[in-house]
C-alpha cells in the first residue's frame, strides 16, 4: 500500500514539474517574441538585456529570472522566428497540388518574409555569423540551419515528385544554394535596391526546375 501510494506521490510529484516546465518554456517564447522587433532593429553586437527590457513591457529583472545572459535570450529568439518560418513553408508544401502551385506558393512566402521580416532575417545571419567566434551560439545555430535545409529539402522533394523525378543535388547543396540567394537578396534589399525581391523569385523560378 505504502508502495502505491508513493508511486502515485511521484506521478503527480513529475506532473507537476512537466507543468511547470510548460509554463516556464511558454513565458520564455512570450519574452522573447517582446525582444524580437530591437533584436532585430540593433542586432547582436549593439544589444543588452537592459535596452531589450526598456524597449518592451517587462523588466530588466524578468528577463534576467528566465535568460542566463542575453546570448541566450537571442538563441531563443531566434530559433522560435524560424520555427514559425518554416511551419509557413511546410503549409505551401501539404497544400499545393501542382509544380505550378508549388512554385507560386513558395515564391509569395519568400517575398512577403524578405519584405516583411527583413530585420528578423538579418538577426539570423548576424547570429550565424557571431556563430563563428562564440562557441556559445554554434550549437543552436547547427541546428536551426538542419532545419531550414529539411525545409529546402521537403520543397524540391515535392516539386520533383510533382514531374516524377528526385532532387538532383543533395540537401546540403540545395539548402546553401537556396540560402545564398536569399542572403545576397536580403542584403540588397536593406541597401534599398527595389529589384533585390524581383530578382531573387525570377531566379528562383529558373532553378528549381534545373535542380528537381
């Protein structure tokens, strides 16, 4: 009897804790959606908790109860923005019925995302770049780039499957060919070059029959 009632002690004991991992995970993504609009306006290099927390409605102390440092925060950030990016393509990936769908589908996301977000986009790269010197960073970074290439790749993989063929390139190369043009487009984008969005979807619209 003692037995069970322990056993029953530790299930709601290890419920609890499940809960409260929930609730201290959900205030982090809440925290970090507040840091995302200075993030992306200062960047790393030029962003301290203290300014994050005066330019949102929480505290300095907040921010410091659920971050360890603002390396962390920015990690978070940054991996909850590219989540939602790729739920976006995947959904142009279960509703397309053609190569032509695919294809239109997968351009509009780019150009709204580059003409919309594009401060959300250049807190990436800056972040992957910062990547390079602090080791702090490489292992979130490794694993939000594994999942932009599954999202390259489960895009080509479709659009091959629509004409009846496989991707012609690997994931890898696929996903830094992709990646490079989006990172050349964004950079012309922020110098104000108006045909950067063009530009990048006619070259787009070229490629992906070439590699799938």
């Amino acid at each position: 009897m003692a037995r069970q009632v322990t056993g029953a002690a530790r299930r709601v004991a290890d419920a609890a804790e499940v809960l409260r991992d929930e609730k201290f995970n959900a205030r982090r993504i809440e925290l970090a959606e507040a840091a995302l609009e200075t993030l992306g306006e200062l960047g790393f290099a030029r962003t301290s908790l203290r300014e994050i927390a005066q330019n949102s409605a929480f505290t300095h102390g907040v921010f410091h109860y659920y971050f360890s440092d603002k390396l962390d925060l920015i990690c978070c950030c940054v991996r909850h923005y590219k989540a939602k990016c790729v739920t976006r393509y995947d959904e142009v990936v279960a509703t397309a019925t053609s190569r032509d769908e695919l294809t239109e589908g997968f351009l509009a996301k780019l150009a709204a995302t580059l003409q919309n977000e594009a401060r959300m986009h250049r807190l990436w790269y800056d972040l992957r770049s910062q990547a390079m010197f602090e080791a702090a960073f490489r292992k979130d970074v490794l694993e939000i780039d594994k999942s932009l290439e599954a999202m390259i790749w489960r895009i080509a993989s479709r659009y091959a499957e629509f004409g009846g063929k496989r991707p012609a390139s690997s994931p890898a190369a696929l996903y830094a060919l992709f990646d490079g043009l989006f990172q050349s487009a964004l950079l012309k984008h922020l110098a104000g070059d108006k045909t950067a969005i063009p530009e990048l979807l006619d070259e787009v619209r070229r490629l992906l029959p070439t590699v799938c």
